[in-house]
C-alpha cells in the first residue's frame, strides 16, 4: 500500500516537477534553497518508492 503511493507521487513528481539533471549548467553547489528543497524532496519520494 505504501510503496504504490509512493510509485504515484514519483510518477506525478516526473510530470510536474522541474529536472535538474537535465541542465548542463546547474550546479549543486549554487542551488536556492528552494531547488535544494525540491531535490531532496524528489530523492525522498525515489528513495521510497524503490524500497
């Protein structure tokens, strides 16, 4: 039960959500607080989804 919700949100993450890995020029380092934000609670999700 909990792991098909989490498959959900990280299906809807995929569709909504920005990429950063897709960015060339992106880097980790100088990342707002938002999109550090947004990437841990995108590897939160990813992270549940595969346990």
């Amino acid at each position: 039960m909990k792991k098909s919700i989490f498959k959900t949100l990280a299906k809807i993450n995929k569709a909504v959500l920005p990429s950063y890995s897709k960015d060339e020029d992106f880097d980790l380092a100088k990342a707002s607080k938002l999109q550090m934000a947004l990437i841990g609670y995108k590897t939160w999700i990813t992270k549940n989804a595969l346990d």
